[in-house]
C-alpha cells in the first residue's frame, strides 16, 4: 500500500524541482541601501516586478548566477 503515496510523493518533488528549475532565472534580488531589500521577477527585457516596492535611483536589481 505505500508503494502508490511514494510514487506521488515523487512525481511531486520532481514536478516541484521542475518549477523551481523553470522559474529560478526569472527571480531576482532588489536591494535599496543598507537592510532595505525584496524580492522580484522579471517582466521583460527592462522591466522588473516588485510587490509594494518604492525604487529610488540607488536601488540595485541582481540575478542569480
């Protein structure tokens, strides 16, 4: 009986890592001086999306390398 509950649990971790793996270049880091940080995703080419985020000039958006 538990041989059906693993094979879901492992069809789960594996479409889960998928997603990760398919979403993760598209994260990013936005930082706006010292402790003031967030997170986003990227929109397009020049465009980055940030929920409730004020962005001055000084603010630095980095990716995952």
């Amino acid at each position: 009986m538990a041989q059906p509950a693993q094979n879901i649990f492992h069809a789960l971790d594996q479409a889960l890592a998928a997603a990760v793996a398919t979403a993760g270049p598209s994260v990013v880091h936005v930082a706006r001086g010292h402790g003031h940080a967030g997170t986003g995703i990227v929109w397009a080419d020049d465009l980055v999306i940030s929920a409730s985020f004020h962005t001055p000039d000084r603010t630095r958006v980095g990716v995952a390398n």
